[in-house]
C-alpha cells in the first residue's frame, strides 16, 4: 500500500499530479490531495474521476509554520511512512504585485514551505520513495547575477538556504535589491531558492538514499496553460495541467535513474544548475 502526498493541489499542475497519480497508481494506494482551503480541497477530491488510487482531501496550508510537522505526523500515525510527497504549491502573483508588499507571504509559501515540507517529510520517505519540488527552468544560477552566485552555491544546509532567502527578501524590503543585482522578477530568487534547498538536502542524504532506491530531486514542468502563468505570458497554446504532469508523474512512478538526484530534471534531462 503506497501513499502519496500534493501540495497546492486544488487546481492547475498540483490538480493534476493527484489525477495521475490516483489514475497509475492501486486501488489499496492512498493520494492525499492537500490544499490551504477546505472547501476547495473538498471540491477537487470532488471532481477527481473514480477508479485507481483512493484520494483523501487535507488541508494543509504551507505557509503555517507547523502545518508540514502536523501534516507529516498524522501521516506517520496512519501509514507508517510515504512513499510519494510533490512540493509543488505556488502563490500567485502577477506583473502589477509590488514585491516588497508580497515578497513576505512569496517566500513564506514558495520557500520557507519547500524548507519546511523537505524538513518535515524526507524522514518519513519510505525505501523507492520519491520527494520532489516543482521549480521551473528559472530556478538555476543561469538566471542570477554572477555577482549573487555565491550567495545559492554550494549551500550545504536547509539553514542556510533559508538564511539565503532571508537576506534576499530583506533587500526587496528595503529597497536595496532594486537597485543591485537582483533580479526584478521574483520567480527567479525563489525558483532558485527551491532548487538549492533540493541540492542541499541532497548533499546530506545522497548515499543514504540511493542505497534505498530514494530520489530526491526538483522538477522542471516546463510552461503550462494556467492563471498564474497566464499573467506573465501568452500561454494559449502551452501544455495543459495534465499534459504537463507527465513527465512528473514518470519521475515520481518510474524507476529511479542516479543521474537525478539532487538536480532540477526536465523531461527526463538535468537542467544544468551552473554555467
Ligand atoms: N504554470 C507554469 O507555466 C509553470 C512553469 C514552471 C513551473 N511552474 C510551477 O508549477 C507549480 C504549479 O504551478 P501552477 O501554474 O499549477 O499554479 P496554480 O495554478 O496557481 O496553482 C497553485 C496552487 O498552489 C496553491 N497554494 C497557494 N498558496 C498556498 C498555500 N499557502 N498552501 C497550500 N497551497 C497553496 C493554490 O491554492 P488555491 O487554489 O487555494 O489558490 C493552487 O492550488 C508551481 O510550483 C509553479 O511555480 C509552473
């Protein structure tokens, strides 16, 4: 009996991923779909189609502090273990979001949630498991300043990407990245931030894992036709939700290739993390 676990799972990729997941994994499997909203979560185990996995709704805000604890315990309590776990939630924000006004509740979300998900969770991996961070392409040193390089290379503990993100946001706050070499689409530090979380954890449990047939990598879904993309972008003519979880849902399914742990993968390849 395998579990699974979604984050940001009441609609675009995290939807799909539980769709998948529920449609190829056993009918004694369980995929929890998790989201910050009970009756969101509600309706999108709703409209989940029957047969496959059993899918069970939780509400798990990754912004709380404690919610990834919580979450992981009742897990534990229940199953023993998971075998499957998608970081994957995001918060939306468009071209008009002032960073400074929503760079606490961004990074509260997108990183400080990863950190705490990977904290939480990757004790709780059971042997062949997979934990896996939806990023993006952005999410590798390409996109930074080499001047800010040093600041996501090399990082060897989820403290220390944490502090990294701290420090980043601190510079939208008061205005110094603006100015500096920053990147002004936020996406990128925290993409970025996601992946050396991903690239830290791994550089501490890499043979562990690999002796136990565990991958822990980040995934590149490439563009997908969602809202929240389709407020930086013409994605009318880019992968559906379900169409872009495919290769996801084979990482997470699949067997287990070396090559990925620990790296951002896109469609099967590793994206390169440095020039
Ligand atoms: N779309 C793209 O082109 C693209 C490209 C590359 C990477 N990605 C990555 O793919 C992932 C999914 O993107 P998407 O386009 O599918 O996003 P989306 O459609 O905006 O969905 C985001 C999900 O995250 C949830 N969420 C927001 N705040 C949360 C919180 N505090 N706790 C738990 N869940 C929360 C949302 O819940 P509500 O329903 O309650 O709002 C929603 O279910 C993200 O990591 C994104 O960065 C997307």
């Amino acid at each position: 009996m395998k579990i699974a676990l979604v984050t940001g799972a009441t609609q675009g990729l995290g939807l799909a991923l539980v769709e998948g997941l529920a449609r190829r994994m056993d009918a004694d499997d369980t995929v929890y779909l998790t989201g910050r909203d009970a009756a969101r979560v509600a309706s999108s185990v709703e409209s989940i189609p029957g047969g496959g996995a059993q899918v069970r709704g939780e509400v798990f805000d990754v912004a709380e502090d404690d919610a990834a604890d919580r979450i992981a315990e009742t897990l534990r309590e229940r199953h023993g273990g998971v075998d499957i776990v998608f970081g994957n939630a995001v918060m939306r924000v468009g071209p008009d979001d002032d960073p400074r006004s929503i760079v606490d509740t961004y990074t509260e979300v997108n990183n400080f949630g990863t950190t705490r998900l990977l904290r939480a969770f990757a004790p709780l991996v059971r042997d062949n498991g997979r934990l896996l961070v939806v990023a993006s392409s952005l999410g590798t040193l390409h996109h930074l300043a080499p001047v800010l390089h040093r600041r996501f290379d090399g990082l060897r503990s989820l403290a220390e990407v944490d502090d990294q993100v701290a420090a980043w946001r601190a510079a939208i706050k008061d205005g110094s990245a603006r100015g500096g070499a920053w990147p002004g689409f936020v996406n990128i530090p925290s993409k970025i931030g996601q992946v050396a979380a991903v690239r830290a954890l791994a550089h501490q449990r890499r043979d562990r894992d690999l002796a136990r047939g565990v991958l822990l990598a980040a995934v590149c879904p490439g563009m997908i036709n969602t809202p929240t993309s389709a407020l930086w972008w013409d994605v009318s003519s880019a992968p559906s939700p379900a169409e872009a979880a495919a290769a996801p849902l084979d990482l997470a399914l699949g067997p287990l290739s070396p090559k990925h742990y620990g790296e951002l993968v896109r469609h099967g390849e590793v994206v390169p993390w440095a020039p």
